[in-house]
C-alpha cells in the first residue's frame, strides 16, 4: 500500500476546487494522512480575534491538495474512505461574521438591517474525555460537547473548466458543510478532469445540521484517507456510505432544489439497485427517507437524503467497495 | 381524569382550521380517545382506486374535531400528548397524484411538463409484526417496513379570523406532516381564539422525512391524548417535546424559510431556558441542531428544529409538563 | 344602470376574503361609486404616527365590501373595470413597519438582527398638479412624484371554505399589490362561491414595482367600478386587461413560482386564443412577455406576467368585453 | 481613437469569465467592433436542428474575448457603451432545450417528469423592416416581431481566482440575459482582476423578460461598443445606465434574492447620489422602483432594477461618463 504523509506549509494552501496545481501524483490504493488547517487559518486563536480584523472571506477554506489519482478520468467514480478523523489542535474556533450565516441577511438574501456583531467562541479540546467546552460570553454558562470530527469541505475540479471558491458547494463536491463526512465513511464523486484533483479541508470537531451561523466548531484535522477509483459510473451529485445508510449530497439555491437534486438522484439509484421503476421507487423514499440539512449558510445550500441499508434487501453498490475499505481500514492504524 | 371517545361521522369531518363548530367542547386534563379517517377519506382501497377519480382535493385530509377546550384564550398554550396511535385499518394507501408532491410540478412550481402518471400503493398492515408491506407494481419486488405511526395534521383554529384549509400548515400548526408526532411527543400551541379549536387527522403509519412524493402510508387511526392548558407562553411556532429532544418546526415557503423561521424560535427557547444572549444561543444551536425535514409538498414547506437534551443541563419546559402528562399516560391504556 | 355608492363605516370594514358577510348584493352591470380607506385605516396622520403604537396588523388593509353578485356561481368570471381611482384625501402614508418589507428580515424570512427603525413618511395631494411631494427626514431633500392611483387589493370569496386575511394574494386575488389594477384596467377572477363576495381596497397614490418597503404610498380612495359577470371561464389565477396588454398575476412563494404560475397561465390563455399549441405558445411568450414585479413583501408575493397587444393579431378575449366596459365607462362620470 | 475589430475563429471562443488568456490588449477609449457567434455555436440552422443533437452545453454560449484593459485594477470601473447592435445573420434561433428552461424541471429543480419535447424555431430577419418571422410548427400561426436587439451576456473575470462558466451570471456580470444590454446603455462592471478581462457574447435579436424556454432569439451580432475606465468605485452588482434610466442586475437565488441584492445595492446609490439616509432612499425606492425581470432560467436568475431619471433630481453618475459616451458614440457609425 502505498503511503503518503502531507502537511501542507501554508503557501501550499488551495483555495479553490480547480485551477491549483496537484500538490502530489498519487495512485488509487493510496493511504493519505492528511494535515489541513482549518477554514480560518488558524487565525482566531482567542476570542478577542474577530474575523473582520482577522478573516480574509477570499481566502478562508484552505485545502490540503489537490491530489491527481492516476487514470481517473472523466465519467470516473472517485472513492475516498475516511478511515479517521483527529483533531490536530488543542482547540477549536466558532465565530458570526458579519453578513455570513443562515439567520442574518448575507450579500444575497440582502437587507438593510445592520449586522449581527461579531463574536469569536474557543472550544477547548479535551482529548482524553473527548470533549469540546462551549463557554458563553454574556453569561457564565458553560458545556462540554462531545468531539464529532467532520470534514466539512471534499471535492474535486469541476467540470467545464471552471475553478470554483473552496466555500461554495456544487455538484463537484466542495464545502457541502455535512456531518455525514466522518470517520467510516466512504464518499463517491464524479471526475470530472483527467487526474480527479481532489482536495480535502475545513475540519469540523462538531457541527449542528444546518451549521446556522456560518461556522462550526473549526479546527485543524489530521485526516486518514484511504483511496480509490472505480472506472465508469460519475454520479451527478456526491453520494456517501457508511455501514448505516447510503446517501446523495444535493447543493443549490433555494433550500428546496438542493433537496429535490439529491432526492431524484436517489430514486434513480433505488430503482437501478432493486429493479424498481420511477414511480416504485419514488413511493418507497417517500416512506423511508431521512433528510438531515447540511448547510444552509453557503451560496449553495446542501441537503442530505439517506436510506438505511437495514430497511432495503441486502445489495452491494459500487462493487461493495465501502466493505472493502472497512475492512482495509482495520488494518491500518487512525492518525 | 374525563375520558371522551368519538369517532366522527363522515359528515362531522372538518377540512378546514377556523371555521368549523367544534364537536365538543372538554376541559383541560381530558383524555381524548379519538379515531380519525386517513387523508383520503378511506377512499382509495385497492390499487386501482386512482386519486384523480377518486378524491377531491378540496375534501381531502379530514380532522377529527375541533374541540373547544374551556379556559382557553388567546395568548395561552395548548398542550396536546400523544399517548398511543394505532392503525384503525389493516391497510394503508398512498400514491401519486397528478401536480402534487415534492417531486413533480405543482399548481406553484408551475411547469408545461405532462404530470407525473398516478398510482395507488396499497400496504397490509401486519399488527403482530408491527411492519407494512410495501409491494412494487413495475416489478415483483416486495418490502416490509416498521409501522411507525405518526399524525400529520395537528393544529388550533388560526389567528386573525383566517380560516385555513386542513393541507396547508402555518404557525397555527395543521398539516406539518412531521414524523415527530409520535407516540410520547408533547406538542404545544399557540391558541389563538377562545376555546383553541384545535383538530387531529392524517394518520401515517409510517412517512419518511420530506413526504417526497406528498403522500405517507396514509391510515385512519386511533389516538389516545391527553389534553392540558398552560395559560399563557404561546409559542410563536408549534413545538414539540419528547423524552429525548425540544423541537420547533417552522413552516413557509422556500425552504429555508421554514427552517429559519423554526431556528429563530430555537435560539429564543435555547436563551430564556439557560440565560444564554442571542448569540450564544445561536453558537450553541449551530453546534447542537438536529434538522429532520418534515414536508416538501405542502403549500408551505415544514421543517423541524431539534436539540438533544443529552447535551443540555438539566431543564424543564413549560413547567414540566411533559414528565407530568408522561407518567399520566402510563397509569391510561392505550387503544 | 344600476348605480351604487358606498362609504363604509369602520365597523363595516372587512378584514378577511371569504368569512365577512356581504354589505350589498348588486346585479351585473352595476355600476359602484366606493371608498375605502386606506391600509392603515387612516391613522398615520403626521411623521410622528409610527406603525408599532398606531397600527395592529391584525385590522390592517380594511376592504370596502364584499359585494354579493347575483346570479355568480362557482366557475365563473367576474369582471371588474376600473373607471376611475382618485385620492380621497389631500395626504397618502408610507411606513417602515418593524419585521415587515422586502429588505428586512420578517416573521417568515427570519433572521436574529434588530429590525429596521420605524419611520412614518406624509405625502402631500397637490389634486391640480397631480402630484405628491416626498420629503426626507434624514437631510432636506424633496420632491414631487406623479399621482398614479391603483388599488392594491382586489379579491373574491377563496375557494374550500377558505378565509384569508386581506394581507395575502392568492388565487382569489386579494393583496396583489400590482400598479396594473389602475383606472382603465378590467380585472377576471374566478368565482369560488355563490355570490362571488368581491372586495377592494388599499388604495395606494402610486407605488413602485415590488413594493420594497412594504407600503405604498396608502391613501383611501374613490374608486368608479364596473361589474360585470361571464358564465364560466374561471381563470386559475387572476388576469387583467387594459387597452394595451393582457396580463396574469401569479402569487406564491418563492418568487420564481409566482412567476411560474403566471406564466403557465398565460401560455395556456396565448394557446387558446391563436391555436397555437404548447410550445409554441412558450416560445412565442419567451420572446415577448414583459414581467413587471407587483409585491416582494406580502406573505405570498406577486409577479405580473404581461404580453402587448400590439405584438400580436387581433383578437377578443371574454367576448370583448374590455371593448366593451371601456367604451360604457366613457359615458359615466369618474369620481 | 483606438479602433479594434475583431470577429473570433471558433478556436478562439471562450467558453468561461476568467480562465481564458486575453485575445487583445486594449487601452481605456478603445473602440471595439466586434462579432459574436450566438450561444448555439451557429449550429441550430433548420427547425430539425435540434438541441440534443448539436450542442454540447459546456461549450454553449461562447464569448469574444476576453479583452485585457490596460490600466485596469481590483477596484476599478469597467465601462462598456454599446454604441450600436446589429444583427450579424439573416435568421435567429430558439430552442426548447431538455431540462433548461423556466417552465420545466431542470437539473436543479428536479423532478422526475419526462423533459418537454425539443423544438428548434428559425426566426427570419427582416433587415430593411427590422422584424423576425415567428412561424409556430403546430399550427399555421406566423407573426412578425421587432428585432431589439441586445447582448445577454457580458462581464469581466470573477473575483478570487474564480472561473465561471458563461451560462451562469454573478457579481461579475455574464449571462445576465437583460434587453436592457441594448444600444445606448453603458454597462458599469466592477474589476477583480488586473486588466478586467471582459468578453461580451449571445447576442439575441429580441427577448421577453424572464427568458422563460431559456432561449431568446439568438443570433450572431456585430457589436461597436466604446471601452472606458473609471478608477475605483467598483459596484458591487453590474450597473447600467441609459438616457432615461438608471439600473442595478442582481444575480442570485431564489429569485427574491437576485430583487434584494438589486434593490439594496440601488438604495446604497440614491443615497449616496441625493444625500438620503438609508431608510429615506428605501422610501423614495420604495414608489419609484421598476422590476423588469431579466432571466429566470440560468443557474442564478437575474432581476434588473430601474430607477427613471425623469422622476429624480439631474444628477450625474461616474462623472457624466455615460452622456460623454453617448455624444462620442453620435460621432462614429455604427455598423
């Protein structure tokens, strides 16, 4: 197996799904352990650092790639199991940005109202508990959270040649901003250029679904990735499995065509699995889908439909690649 | 404790919120056992019993009441637990009507495209196994799914002197359509005339988050509920409570709308429980929030806000009511 | 001809459409001298009446009628011609109200920023210049607009037993804001119950397309109105005819399915009038439709779909009788 | 003065805003003569040309350039005065194209509806009458239309790095699909990367408001369109500014969200034009606003607001540069 280790120095930092440089030729089979930084740099260390003296929004969401997986090409299927998620600092930093997030008005849903003020939270680590402390500022209230590591941002180069900010989410993948994307889990992306040039970043030490204020709990995150490529097959939008369920990530503007994306492109994959017309497979999702938000912050909002496998007859999607993964992943040690 | 059983007469059925005379008239602490008719009125039996020739939309989701219950003015809270549903038929009905639903065309998401073709689905109901039968029509391919019983449509007349029509849901409550109504839950109202008025119908046995294709597995059922007033501290949007969470679910069109509407009213409860500001109510919510869709087809769109209350301190809501009405429910049968 | 007029008193104001008792029953053909008062029910008087201490949105936008039209029934058309609207009194209001308007966060579109400020702003009539004069209360700045009446609310009975509050457009018509219903305009609305209940009201001095702030220039108004019937022929959603164009309203949420609607509506009416089958009508709609937006505040919002007369071959729509009330309106007296 | 003329080969097309190495370098008072191809390529030529067989939508919409200004920086004004529009073809093309358009599903609003069938319709050019033949093919109906001619899509590189496709229109223009881009409008675009990089390209021989198949008339155009460079007060949303009106394009979704960045980007230019403090300009926007909508079909709709100088204080914007524009314009031909 072949293994490859990667801190990124901050120069080396992407901030956009295509249109950067791979950092690393890799090929499918490869292990990566991946440092990334989290979607502020590092730079709110304290709660006095307020991301207007100290974000810059154009470049927020650093990415650690892209990787060029030798002979994706487009139509492809890249495969990347996230075998462990770490976090690599002893905190993480929450904060509102001005004219960001879900219950203010933004530079799109605009209004004329002044902005919320800015606030920065640090949520102490605690490793061994495995805990976050979520103190308030306008009152002595305080909470230990479980850590729930994610990685918020997953993507590859779009297509049509067009290189996108690493905060906006679309059918390539990118900052979809879903808790689903956690150890255990295996994503599917359609490639959409030769060599895939995927990147990963925007670690999450816990997020609500939805994320409201724009950010979650972000820190940097030591990430082991295993990867792979299934010739054929690029879904539309990017699909997830884990042992539980199987999931389409639907991104767009409003909230209801980022369900409606992921919602047709999963009757579609229920009716290939089981042999299903439309009409069959659109009644059973209608009686066994879940539907966690996954962000409604970005331009493109992201919705998750989901299937439990234990309701569905046994089947194998991919060429039960997920189990493979599983089982390769017990092999290799976390971080 | 007083006990009222009704089983309402096809005639006796309400289409609308507002606008009905109540059937009854009860006091606060009444147990309510009640059976209500399925969505289509019981009319679709066989899978050849379409909807276009069998149902009449402005008929469709008839309510068990409403009830006048004493004491009640506007500005209280109704508070209705949901001590037992069970199905009152050994089958259940769903299918696609023609422009309505998630995902197809609708009178409002307006298309040239021809509707999408009907079909009636009709699932058995094994009481033993507590599951449903699931039968495709293109294929031989069958299912059987968990009976999950939920009710649809909850509601109290609307402010304003409106008079609204039993599909549609609003802060009013009515046709929310979220599988949160279950057995267990607690859901409060926001009463708005004398005497509330509040109704029940549109048994599901079971629904998945979103009712895609705009239609559960529809059942007339038997709900047993406990009944309570807290004068004072209606809600803005209805809430909910169970053993395990405290919701809001918001209702309005786009989707996000409805989400934030639910939100706004989270951070609000989240601050007066734990004296948190705004803010840090809405730090803590972006990290804490579950967010199960509910519908995607009404006329307004409903979605629901969760927290955990694993993750809170030791709280109590409206007085403790839950618990109360809870151990109350375990001294009472249920169907 | 059948002349009325009518000036309500406050209590006879209604508040809803659908749920008021009618005031009048008139025959076909009537010919109505009204006033109604304007959406505050005149109680912004000077720069100093603010919305939160003056005005309860409950008792906003108070309709003059309904008016009970004998021999309408379900299915049919009511024709309303706008002979004449001219202001009633020498002053209209406008508002910023708290939470309400197109570029503030709302109940709806919620978000946790503080609202707007309130300000009152007193346009000053000047009858013999036809014109108003806006003066700013930030700096000295002033000016004279053009009177240019219209009536922001023209509704009938909703369909299903339904009562809407007079704030909201909807298929019945109701609050559609649009500056299209102005003197020389006929208005269709399908009939929904016996009887047709009509009303109007809302009488804005002039207003600008999307009515930004949530409130036109409101003033009460004397309005000269023809009404007529056509058996059958309901229109799904509302239409308008005036000298040089015939038009839909679409009303709903988001903005684009209002859109939608209408112009679903109108390739369908492009269709019947010149045979012209599906696409083609969408094609040749594509080309030529003009879409003035009506509200962007209301609880559903309002887009008014128009194709030029003179863009296409002659024809009659509902028999000609735009033709028709146009010329007998030359013959009566406006105000 | 500079004259540049220049008609691309089809290799040199661009086929994105950003991304693309500048085809000239040009000085600010440039006088561009210019020939565009329409968004088919030219490859829809007969009604059984049809859109499925002959175009490939990642290569649609071609542009000529982009132009590298010198001078230009992050920050600037780019102002582009189109002198003169001409159609360069005797025929145009309109296409309903599968999933794209405003009345059918798409990718994004997705159903799970058959598409609408594909028609392609040739509009002759009547040069001398200045009309376009609409001939339906369901029916014998044809109709002559005035050509008006415009461009649908004109805009500079994005901002932070980014490369968009030309169908989707943003802060950095492109495919904003407005008939307002006619002869005699002068288009301000705020510059984001040195050199501004602008391209204009799908020239329509007319187009209703909405664009509501997704298609105008389009047709190849010859384009004389003066160049000029304001430094700073780069606007956040692409202006326009004709002899009668001023106007602000907002791109975004849903489409409430393309009117709010429009018209809070117009309040922020009345006040800073008239000294009026923001709720006054929200007022006077509020009565004197027009709405025309520009596309309701791309991956961000497009929504145009107007403000008539007839109805304003004379005022003078970007330094008189649009009547400097239009007097230079009188000086040089057109075609």
């Amino acid at each position: 197996m072949d293994i490859l280790e990667f801190t990124p120095e901050p120069e080396q930092y992407a901030y956009t799904f295509g249109g950067a440089a791979p950092t690393h030729r890799i090929r499918p089979g490869t292990l990566l352990r991946l440092w990334s930084d989290d979607a502020f740099g590092g730079r709110l260390r304290t709660i006095t650092d307020l991301p207007s003296s100290h974000i810059d929004m154009r470049f927020s969401n650093p990415q650690t790639g892209p990787f060029y997986v030798e002979g994706a090409e487009p139509g492809d299927t890249l495969v990347l199991h996230f075998v462990d998620l770490t976090p690599a600092r002893s905190w993480g930093a929450s904060a509102t940005i001005p004219f960001f997030g879900g219950l203010t008005s933004t530079d799109r849903t605009a209004t004329l109202q002044a902005p919320l003020p800015e606030r920065t939270w640090i949520y102490e680590v605690d490793s061994a508990r495995k805990t976050l402390s979520f103190q308030a500022q306008g009152s002595d209230f305080g909470l230990e959270l479980p850590i729930e590591p994610m990685l918020g941002t997953v993507g590859v180069a779009p297509a049509a040649g067009e290189v996108r900010t690493s905060l906006v989410p679309d059918k390539f993948g990118g900052n979809m901003d879903t808790p689903q994307i956690r150890p255990g889990a295996t994503c599917y992306l359609g490639v959409n250029v030769e060599g895939a040039l995927f990147s990963v970043g925007d670690g999450h030490y816990r997020q609500g679904e939805g994320e409201s204020c724009g950010t979650a709990v972000e820190g940097a995150m030591n990430s082991t990735i295993l990867v792979e490529l299934v010739k054929g097959g690029a879904p539309t939008w990017p699909r997830i499995e884990d042992d539980g369920h199987l999931m389409v990530v639907g991104s767009s503007r409003p909230l209801e065509d980022a369900w409606r994306a992921g919602q047709v492109d999963m009757v579609g994959w229920l009716g290939d699995l089981f042999g299903l017309d439309t009409l069959d497979a659109y009644q059973l999702l209608s009686q066994i889908s879940e539907v966690p938000l996954a962000n409604v912050v970005d331009t493109n909002y992201s919705v998750v439909t989901k299937v439990a496998k234990s309701l569905l007859p046994a089947t194998q999607v991919y060429g039960g690649i997920h189990r493979h993964l599983r089982d390769l992943a017990a092999t290799v040690s976390g971080s």
